[in-house]
C-alpha cells in the first residue's frame, strides 16, 4: 500500500482510509473482468435510503469507449483521465422507485456507493479518481439518459498507478497526496462550532 508522510492520522483508524488517495498517473493495463465485479459489488453493499440503491455506474473499457467518455471530461481532466482503463459516470436515480417521489438522498447515497468502490478499489491494489469536471450536457449525451430521471453525480477513472513521469509538467505538479483539515474541525459535541 502506498504511504504518504503528508497524511498522518491523528488518531487511530484502518489504513485502508489513508490509504486511498486520487492519483493522475494511472498505467493502461486492464482491469479483469473479476476486478471490475468487485469494485460494483463493494457499491452494491452501501446503504441507502429505503434501501433504494439509487447509484449506478456506467462505465467504458475499450479504447473506443473511453474516448468517446472523455469527450465529456474538461481538458484538465482529460489530459491524464484517458490513459486509465476504465472510466465511468455515477449516476444517481432521482426519484424514490415506492412512491414516485424525489428522492433528496439520492446523492448521499450515491456518494457512499463511489466510496465503498473506491476502498475496494484499494483493496486490489488499483486506484479510483472521482472528477466533477466534466460537461453534464455532454455526458447526458454520450448516456443517452433522461435528466428528469437520473443525475450525473461524478465520473471516475480507475485503474493501477504508474510512474508519475509520464505527466505533462502541469499535471506532475498536481501528483501529491492531499492533507486534511484538522480532525477537531470534523466533528463537534452537541453544536457546531
Ligand atoms: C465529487 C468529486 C469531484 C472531484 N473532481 C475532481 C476533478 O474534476 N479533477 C480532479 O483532478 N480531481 C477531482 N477530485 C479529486 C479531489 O480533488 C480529491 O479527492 C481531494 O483533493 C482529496 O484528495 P485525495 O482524494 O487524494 O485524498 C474530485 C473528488 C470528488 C469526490
């Protein structure tokens, strides 16, 4: 598992969390079929609300589909996205399946969906980068989806790290693992402070 000195917990937690980082410079060797089955059935396991399993994932793995994917990513994006073996789109169904009502949770739970793939994601030795950037337009588009009926929360790219030397020079400077806010800023006792 990698190590990062920027990320030192101040107190004591699974490795597993510190563990899993966004990284730029991913290899282009493929996932297996098992490691792709994997990461979907860490997703599938989050809990939602009513146990609707609003989150789903739509993702590209062949050279032609992943570029037509990065057609919606934002250049910044683009650049280091592409040469990850699978890209996908989160989406979050919108409306509850019992009774046809908005569901205000869906995000939430689409998000505790991306997080469980992404600790599985370590957990085989691979890495998942979540990225707002891209066009929600476009990636409607390239879906073929109704934005009356799904949301696309995120795309991710996931794949096995690489030497970060493959970067252009912008990109590199950006390979460094985030720090943290304090952890007394995370949580506090019966208000917020
Ligand atoms: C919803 C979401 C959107 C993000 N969008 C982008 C993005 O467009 N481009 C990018 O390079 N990183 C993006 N990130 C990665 C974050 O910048 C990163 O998770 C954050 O800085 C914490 O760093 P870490 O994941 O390395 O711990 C995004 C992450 C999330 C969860």
């Amino acid at each position: 598992m990698d190590r990062h000195n920027l990320r030192q917990p101040e107190a004591e937690v699974g490795a597993l969390f510190v563990d899993r980082w966004s990284p730029r410079s991913f290899s282009t060797e493929e996932l297996t079929d098992e490691q792709l089955s994997s990461l979907f059935e860490a997703a599938r396991w989050a809990p939602s609300c009513y146990n609707e399993q609003p989150a789903h994932f739509v993702y590209a793995r062949t050279a032609e589909d992943r570029e037509r994917f990065c057609e919606a990513l934002m250049d910044g994006n683009k650049v280091w996205a592409r040469n990850a073996p699978v890209l996908l789109f989160v989406l979050t169904r919108k409306v509850f399946g019992h009774n046809g009502k908005p569901n205000r949770w869906a995000a939430f739970d689409a998000g505790s969906a991306w997080m469980s793939l992404a600790l599985q994601a370590r957990m085989l030795g691979l890495h998942a980068h979540a990225m707002a950037g891209f066009h929600r337009d476009k990636a409607f588009d390239i879906l073929g989806i109704n934005p009356e009926e799904y949301e696309v929360m995120a795309a991710v790219a996931i794949g096995r790290r690489a030497d970060p030397s493959q970067l252009d020079e912008q990109t590199a400077t950006k390979e460094v693992p985030n720090d943290r806010r304090p952890l007394a800023e995370v949580a506090s006792e019966t208000r917020l402070e």
